[in-house]
C-alpha cells in the first residue's frame, strides 16, 4: 500500500528519532509516500536532527518539516500535519515506533482496509493483537475507557493508540474542528467521526511499549480529565 502521508508529531525526541531513523526511510522507499514531521517546540537537538536528515536524504523532496517555537500539545501538531499533507491515505504514528509504519502492509494485505468513507485504529485491546506493555499501563487504560464511555458514551476499546488510518476524503475537514491540543484529543476526533458518520474500525496490531514516554501520570492525567469535560460541555 502506498500513497500515504506519514504524519509524525514530535517533542524532545532527539533519543528516538536516532533509533528509528531507518524506519522512516524504509517507508519512503515507496515513492509515493510522504512524510510529515511536525515539531511541537521541542527545545532540544530534535530540529538538527531532522533538518540534518531531510537535507541528506535522496528523497527530501518527499519530506515536509513543519516547526514551531511553542509547545502547544499533540493534537495541535497532528491537526497541522494533516492539514499539509498530500496524499490519498493520512496515517499517523508516534515517533517512538511502537507500531511501525509497515503495520499498514499487514492490514492492506489481509484486506482490512476496503473502504475510503472509514477510518481505521489500531486497538491495543482487539483479540488478535500482539501487545508487549506494563500491567500499570492497562489498568490505567481500562480507568480511561471507563471514564470516556460514562461521559460519551465512547464504546471504541482502544481511543488512545497513536497509530490512525484516514482518508483525505473527509480527514482534512474533520481536522480543522479539533479544539482539544492536548492528549485528550483523540477523544474529541472520535466524536466528530462519529457526527459525520464516518465508521470506526479498529484494527489488530504488533505493538511494543517503549521507554522515554512524555505522558507524566500526576500532572497530565488531571489535565486529559479537565480536558474531556471541557469537551462534554462544549458539546
């Protein structure tokens, strides 16, 4: 499957983008593909890093570098990725490769990408999935889940995993209605994906927990939590 833009929002990764380097450039061997980093005001060696790489590589042409100076949250760097990009299929991964880019290759070949009016998750909760990850890191997903189906009634198993397939067909306009920046933003683009009626598909995956996580527990949880309200009471 090709023809897809990489969307890879980044803060302070300089650790990361090091290791995982070679697996952006195995994606763009598929010249049809593009990739978009989309630096969150990181303030350490992640914009030579990049830009060293982009200016080096035989196929910069399909590599877009979008930086700014304030780190705003997540969703605000997934929603400007999205937004510049060009291609058929937007796909966005979290830099810590916890899922691959060739993930795609796997649903693509066992035909559980059919239609473009569909979005398609990865669910670290689907019965097929192969997950390595932390008894804490569930149950902390399990109290978020709960959390998300009182207040919205949310029945998607997994909201969370930073690994989303969209179509250009609706992806763009539903992107520019996201208000939420922060983490809680996945919650909010399921909602507008539902209002538009565009199904929901969550996907197997191979998923890998790595260290080096921003998500600090006692400070960001508070916020995902005054977050969501902020959401259930905007409407």
């Amino acid at each position: 499957m090709n023809n897809i833009s990489l969307i890879i929002p980044l803060y302070n990764e300089e650790n990361r983008i090091k290791k995982n380097l070679h697996l952006i450039q195995n994606f763009l061997k598929k010249k049809k593909n593009e990739v978009i980093f989309v630096n969150d005001g990181s303030n350490d060696n992640s914009d030579k890093i990049i830009k060293k790489f982009k200016s080096k590589n035989e196929n910069k042409r399909l590599i877009t570098y979008i930086s700014y100076k304030k780190n705003v949250g997540k969703g605000y760097a997934v929603k400007k990725g999205v937004l510049k990009s060009k291609k058929e299929w937007i796909l966005i991964c979290d830099l810590d490769m916890s899922v691959q880019p060739s993930q795609i290759d796997i649903w693509y070949k066992k035909n559980l990408i059919s239609k473009k009016n569909e979005a398609y998750f990865a669910s670290r909760k689907h019965s097929l999935s192969n997950i390595k990850t932390s008894f804490f890191r569930k149950v902390l997903g399990f109290i978020f889940n709960l959390v998300i189906f009182i207040l919205f009634g949310i029945k998607i198993k997994d909201t969370q995993c930073g690994f989303k397939l969209f179509n250009k067909k609706y992806a763009k306009s539903i992107f520019r209605e996201i208000r939420s920046y922060r983490f809680s933003f996945d919650v909010e683009l399921v909602l507008l994906l539902k209002k538009k009626n565009i199904k929901i598909r969550e996907l197997p995956v191979n998923w890998v927990h790595k260290s080096g996580s921003k998500l600090n527990i006692f400070y960001d949880m508070p916020l995902m939590l005054y977050d969501l309200l902020k959401i259930k009471f905007r409407g």
